[in-house]
C-alpha cells in the first residue's frame, strides 16, 4: 500500500461500492493485513460494512454459520408440519397420528436448538394438534353406533355412612 492509498483502493477489484457501505465478496471476510500477529490497526471488512476486532469478526462468522443452520431448520420443520397437515386432510387417522408425532417432535427440537422460539412452537403444535383431533373426532363412529359398554354383573361397593360422634 502506497503513501495515499486507502486500504480499499488497495484491495481494487474486491470491492464494490454501494454509497458509503463496502461490499466484499465471502472469500474476502476475514483480516485484511497480511500479519497473524496483534492487532495493528488493520480494519476487517465483510459484507455491508468494517468491522473493528477479531472479536467482532468471529462473532460475525458464527451468526452467519447460525444463520443458515437455523434457517435448515426452521424450513426442514415447516415441511414435516406441512406433510403431517396434508396427512389429516387424506383423512387417515393411524398414519395422520403418526405425522403429527413427528411434526411435533420436530418442533421440540427447533425450539430447543433455539431456531424458533418456544411460544412460537407450542403455538404451531398446538394448532397441528387441534387438527389433528378434529379429523379423528369425524373418523371416529357417532354415539350410536357404538356398542354399549356391558353391566358388570356385581355392582360397585357402595359407601356407608360413618356414625356420627358423640359430642360430649
């Protein structure tokens, strides 16, 4: 870098200015000096802006890395709430209740990696479930057709009265 040259005119064709905001391509993220010494002043680009430390710069590559791995999540759970809601609607209860085990089991574990908040899944299971029962509740036989339950032949025990204490 030489005498007046800003270390993104250094840098040239790596960079792409949009306003006052630097955008550098992802093979660009990281330190921007040659040295793995200390700090020496050198400012750490990425995309959208400068970042000032090595500290800021791993935190960044770690929301990014957290941010993809959430977002595998919260769509791979959003298709098996789907499938499970496709499955009520086919109307076959066994399978539909398997479905719903899954896509409930899939929210739990969304909610505890933290791609989605808890609320957020108690909601969706909740509303799944609601479904869920609604469907079997139709499947199910009505009132009268179903046989009615046998009499047992000895009656349940009932219970006595306690005597009453004499007050003194």
């Amino acid at each position: 870098m030489s005498g007046g040259q800003s270390r993104a005119a250094h840098l040239g064709a790596a960079f792409h200015h949009i306003g006052s905001v630097t955008n550098v391509p992802n093979e660009h993220i990281g330190w921007t000096n040659a040295s793995s010494g200390p700090y020496d002043g050198a400012t750490l680009f990425c995309e959208g802006g400068e970042l000032g430390t090595r500290s800021a710069a791993k935190a960044h590559r770690q929301s990014l890395k957290r941010r993809l791995r959430n977002r595998m999540v919260r769509s791979a759970t959003k298709t098996v709430a789907k499938k499970a809601e496709a499955v009520i609607a086919a109307g076959d209860p066994e399978a539909a209740g398997e479905a719903v085990r899954i896509a409930v089991s899939n929210l739990d574990r969304a909610a505890k990696k933290g791609a989605i908040h808890a609320n957020a899944a108690a909601r969706r299971k909740s509303r799944l479930v609601l479904k869920h029962n609604a469907a079997t509740l139709q499947a199910q036989p009505s009132e009268a057709e179903k046989p009615k339950p046998r009499r047992t032949k000895t009656p349940p025990p009932s219970k006595a009265r306690k005597p009453k204490k004499a007050e003194k």
